[in-house]
C-alpha cells in the first residue's frame, strides 16, 4: 500500500518534473550557449597559441603557457589587472559612503526632492560612451569645463593622474544607482528606534552609528558586490577616453580582453584573460551568495 | 518648554543644529555638482557652435547642431536598429522569463537547485566578460553582422527570471485552481489568470532590460560590422571618434544628446517608477 503510494508520488514528481523542464527550457538553452558554454571553451581555449604567427598552422597546445607568460611578463596585463584592483578598491567604499549620505539626504529632504534624487540617479541611465564623451568634455585641456581653470590640469594625458579622473567619474555614474537601494533599506527601518535613541538623548551621529549602519548591514552586503563587479565591468568609456592608455595607465582588464581578442586576434591570451576575469567574478560574488544567509535577500 | 523640545517629543521636526544646516547645504551642493554634466552637455548642445567654448555666457538657444549633426551620420538607421533590438530582447525575455519564473515559484521537480545555480551564474558572471567565446558562437551561427546575433545572447534573464518566481510567489495559488477546475489548461492559465497581474512586474523588468539595451556598447559593436546595422551607443562612438580631441563639441554633444534624451525623458517623465524598479531589481 504505501509502496504504490510512494509510486504513484514519484511517477506524479517526474510528469511535473517533465513539464517544469519544458517551460525552464528556452531559458536553459540560451543560458547553456551564452553562459555556460563560453566559460568552458574560454577555459579550452586559453590553452592554445592562437595568434597572428599561428595562423597557417592552426592553434597549438601549450598548456599553462599563456597563464605564466600574463602573470611573469606581461607588462600590459599586471597594469591593468593592478588598475582593476585600485579602482575596486577606491570606487567600492566611495560610492558606499557618497551612496549612504545621498539616500539619507534624499528620504529628509523637503525643499527639492524631486529634483535631489534626479540629479543623484540619472547617471545610471546614461550609456558609458555618452558619459566618456561628456567627461573628455569636462576633462579637456584648456578648453574643458575643468580644464578651463588651470592650463596645466591636463587630467587624462598624465600617467599619474588619468585613474584618479576615471575613478571620479565611475563613481559620480553609479552611487545614484547605489543610492536607491539605501534609500530602500532606510525604509525599512523602524522609526520608533530613533524615538526611543533620542528620548535617551543620542546624538545624529550615534544614532548613525548604532541604529542606522548597523540595520543597513544587509544592503551593504548587497551593494559591495555590485560595486565590486561593477568595477572590473565599467570598461566602455576607454573606447572613447584613453584607448586604456596614457601608457596603458588607465587600461582595465575586460579592455584588455577587447584589445587582444579583436584588435590583436590574439584569441589565445584573451581567453586566458577572459578565464582570469571569470574567477575574479565568481570569488566576489559567490562570496554574497553561498555564505551570506540567503533569508537576507530571497526572504 | 522650548519648541526644540517640543519637536523632540513629536520626533516630526529635528533641531536645526549648525552641523545639520552644513551637512544639507553640503548635501544640495552635491546634488548641483551631479547635475552640472547633465546641464553642459544639453547646453553646448542648444547654443551656437561660435559659442561652444565660452563656457559661462548666455547664449539664445539653435537647433543648427542638430541640423548638421543629423547629416553626417545615419541616426535615422541607428534609432531604428537600437529600438529593434530592445524590441526583440524584450519580446523574447518577456516569454522566457514567465516559464521560467512559473517552473521556479509553483512547481516541485528534480534538478531544481542545479538549475537555479545555472540561472545564477549568469548574473555572477556578467555577459560583458563572455564577448570573446560568445563571438565565435555567433559567428558560426552565421549571424555575426546582423541584429539577431546583437539581441541573441539577452533572450533569456536570470535576474527577470527570479522577479517573475518572486511576484508570481505573491499570486494566491487559489485563483490557479479555481481556473483548474473550470478546464483551463496551463498555458490558458498563464495567460488569464497570471499575465494580468504581472503587468507591473513586466513594466519593473522592461524598463531595466530595456535600458540595458538601450545603453549596451561593447557587444554591439563587437558583433555589428557595418554602419547601416549600428546601434545608437555603437554610431555615437564612431561619429565621436571621427573628430579630434578638443574639436568640435557641439557636434559631439548633439549627437550625445541624440542618443541619450529618449531614454532620460522617460525617465524625467516615469521617475518613480525608474527608481522603484531599479530598487525592486536588488531585491531578488
């Protein structure tokens, strides 16, 4: 009795089960070919000397090769995986902070709220090369918006300072993006907390800091790894701005991928840099997504 | 008893203390600073060209940029590719992500946690990063240069996958039953019963895929070769790239403007429902 009920069960889970893979299938199939195949042949290919020398011969196995050459000579490479990591670790943190002070601005505000959260927000929508065009803009020497003031600011074409300026533009594009999220968490924080600080006679200050950080913890977690994989993302504007240099100063990684895969046809190196990128990507977020209590954003 | 006192009790009205003034002037100055890209780029775009260097004065407002602008380049073709895209992408994600989002939130079946990993990790790993390998998949599909290998890879959403399993979750699954009861097969269901109330997840999704789309760069113009299936963002590059460093900025800032104002007075217009459907897409 309970054996063909445990049957029947089953037989009922495996036709509902062959229905769920029939709606799940077109997803599955074009995740298959666009997510899943690519990181395996990007793996596969990585293996291969296949450039311009190689061309008549076809590709030619050389294990590891191109992983030691990036990692010990490749001078573009530590550049720009050296840049990717300054500018995660400068944009992260600043566009938190600016993010934090413009959601609190923007839920207290009265005079102008409208407008306060349009001009914090609309960056996220603006396409990265019409951001490139409009910060070359600002950025010009002599006849730039800051250009204009001093002849000598000539922001993009010094080694020392065209990441600095990237870095101010990154994070004027997305903390309007990250702002939003806060202004949610704000939301969601009970009000009566603040009374009961301030009956006990806390200042702003520690209010922020016991009540309103701490409480904001799961939207932080949140938008670190957005900002995080953001950073190693954001590539477009170098099209348009510094073709990644003065010197490759300014290069990042994903534009590095760009440069070998199609302006060199260096499909070896690329891959390889493309499995590296892969990996940054997948530490950052799984991170977020194994360890992280999941009732914190599934709930 | 003050009235500071009085406001603390009623918790409506803070103090204004010499600090809060400060932090809400630094606050509104922030807000002008964020603004002023915006306002130059719509500005050089307006004023003469004679003027576009003269970074301060007022000058009466020309459309002549445009008119010039709109000349030298097939914006015409470039606004109708960028829309069909968007079109397509949206089209299919629409349909790919109801299933999927039905499979996930109604139903029990096997392999469902490998599934749902296969669906994360393409929002771990974003589509950017892929361009190299998913070229050569386009390619021997035979559909490099066209618009159909430009939208291929966007046919399916992990993130509009968990926004449909997470409202279609909220639905009492009562009215499914009832619809059961009455002979409705599933797709009749879907259909009736469930599309009317996704709506304002359909329009949160849509106004996110669609400005991805609208704003992609690198992949179309990795995958598009010539210039009458170039996109907005792709064409704008191009016709930026053609003029030097330094030259010419009414030109460029008209043509930014071109690609850029649908979508910002969308969002001039729909701001609430920009903000709240980004917000929305953060909590999956």
């Amino acid at each position: 009795m309970t054996d063909l009920r445990l049957k029947t069960d089953s037989a009922k889970k495996w036709r509902t089960t062959y229905l769920a893979w029939g709606l799940l299938l077109p997803s599955v199939a074009f995740l298959s070919v666009f997510t899943l195949y690519p990181i395996g042949y990007s793996a596969y290919m990585s293996l291969f000397k296949n450039n311009m020398s190689t061309f008549a011969t076809g590709p030619q196995y050389i294990g590891l090769k191109n992983y030691v050459d990036l990692f010990t000579r490749d001078a573009v490479f530590s550049k720009a995986f050296t840049n990717n990591l300054i500018i995660a670790a400068v944009t992260v943190p600043l566009s938190i902070a600016l993010a934090v002070a413009m959601a609190i601005f923007a839920n207290r505000v009265k005079a102008g709220k409208g407008a306060v959260r349009v001009s914090f927000f609309y960056p996220t929508l603006l396409p990265m090369v019409a951001v490139a065009n409009i910060w070359l803009f600002i950025y010009t020497p002599m006849y730039g918006l800051l250009g204009s003031f001093n002849p000598n600011w000539r922001f993009l074409d010094n080694v020392n300072t065209v990441l600095q300026a990237m870095i101010v533009m990154l994070v004027w594009k997305q903390a309007g993006y990250v702002m939003i999220f806060y202004i949610a968490g704000l939301q969601n924080i009970n009000q009566e907390l603040y009374e009961a600080a301030r009956i006990d006679g806390a200042n702003a200050g520690q209010m922020f800091r016991r009540i309103t950080w701490p409480l904001l913890r799961p939207t932080t977690i949140y938008v670190t790894i957005i900002t995080l994989t953001n950073a190693y993302k954001m590539v477009d504007h170098l099209y348009i701005m510094t073709k990644g240099g003065p010197d490759n100063a300014s290069n990042m990684l994903l534009f590095y991928v760009y440069q070998k895969a199609f302006d060199q046809s260096n499909t070896g190196v690329a891959s390889a840099v493309t499995v590296i990128l892969i990996a940054i990507l997948l530490i950052a977020t799984s991170v977020h997504f194994f360890t992280q209590d999941r009732r914190t954003f599934y709930a | 008893m003050t009235t500071a006192a009085r406001s603390e009790k009623t918790g409506s009205v803070s103090r204004w203390t010499f600090g809060r003034v400060m932090a809400y002037l630094f606050m509104y100055l922030l807000a002008a600073l964020c603004a002023i890209p915006l306002v130059w780029l719509v500005r050089t775009a307006f004023i003469p060209e004679a003027f576009a260097l003269d970074l301060f004065g007022l000058h009466w407002p020309t459309l002549n940029n445009f008119a010039r602008v709109w000349n030298a380049a097939p914006w015409g073709a470039y606004y109708l590719n960028t829309l069909l895209i968007v079109l397509g992408v949206l089209a299919s994600q629409f349909v790919t992500i109801t299933l999927a989002g039905y499979a996930f939130a109604r139903l029990d079946f096997h392999l469902k946690n490998t599934l749902f990993v296969l669906f994360l990790t393409q929002i771990m790993i974003a589509a950017d990063v892929l361009i190299l390998p998913n070229y050569k998949t386009i390619s021997s599909f035979g559909l490099s240069n066209t618009l159909l290998g430009a939208m291929l890879p966007f046919f399916a959403s992990a993130m509009g996958t968990f926004l449909m399993r997470q409202t279609i979750k909220t639905i009492p699954y009562e009215l499914e039953e009832a619809a059961k009861i009455d002979g409705s097969s599933l797709m009749g269901t879907l259909v009736r019963i469930y599309l009317p109330l996704l709506v304002p997840t359909f329009i949160a999704h849509g106004l996110i895929a669609a400005s991805y789309q609208w704003n992609n760069f690198l992949w179309p113009l990795i995958v598009i070769n010539s210039v009458a299936k170039r996109p907005l963002t792709v064409g704008l590059a191009i016709f930026a790239q053609s003029y030097e460093t330094g030259a010419q900025w009414s030109d460029v800032c008209s043509a930014t403007f071109l690609v850029v104002a649908p979508l910002m007075l969308l969002f001039l217009v729909f701001q609430k429902r920009f903000i709240e459907s980004f917000a929305y897409s953060g909590i999956k």
